[in-house]
C-alpha cells in the first residue's frame, strides 16, 4: 500500500516545521522526519487507528502523533494522508475544507 499526502498535508507539515524552527531549528527538521515516517507507517497497518467520531462515512481515521492528530482515509491501494493539525484544534472546523 502506497501513502499519499494532499497538498494541504503538506502545508500543514510546512506549518509545524516553521512554528518549531522558530524556537529550535535543528528540532523542526527532526519533529518533520519522525512525522513524515508516521504518516508512511500506516502504509502497514492502515486499519490500525479508529475512525473519526462524525466521520465514519466518509472512512476517516484518526492516528494521534505527539500533541498533534494526522487525520487520513484508506482507499483500496493507498493510505490519503488528508490534514495534519494540532490535536487541540477544532477538527469540525478544518475538515470542512475536505472535498467529499
């Protein structure tokens, strides 16, 4: 199984690396990789983390890595790495910008 990452993944990862570089840039660059190799993990246990409480039709898991959630959907050949955001975000809020 492949993991792809939606461009607003990747702003998201851009995001968190910028806000953490601010304090420690060698510790952005780290966090980015250990996040990064998260996200590619669940390549082999999609299935491993539970669905989104309100978004179960729409196949969305939740996998929690350090104060932060990567919201993804498992599709029958890749793992959608959707959004990446801080866990105490208002997750109703962002995923409303996710096309159905």
């Amino acid at each position: 199984m492949r993991v792809l990452f939606s461009r607003a993944s990747r702003r998201d990862m851009r995001d968190i690396a910028l806000y953490i570089a601010a304090d420690n840039p060698v510790r952005a660059h780290s966090f980015l990789g250990e996040m990064e190799e998260a996200c590619r993990l669940l390549a082999n246990k999609p299935y491993r983390f539970g669905l989104l409480p309100n978004y179960e039709t729409r196949g969305l898991r939740r996998r929690p890595f350090d104060r932060y959630v990567i919201i993804y959907g498992v599709d029958e050949d890749h793992v959608i790495i959707h959004r990446i955001a801080n866990a105490a975000l208002d997750l109703d809020s962002l995923l409303k910008t996710l096309e159905r």
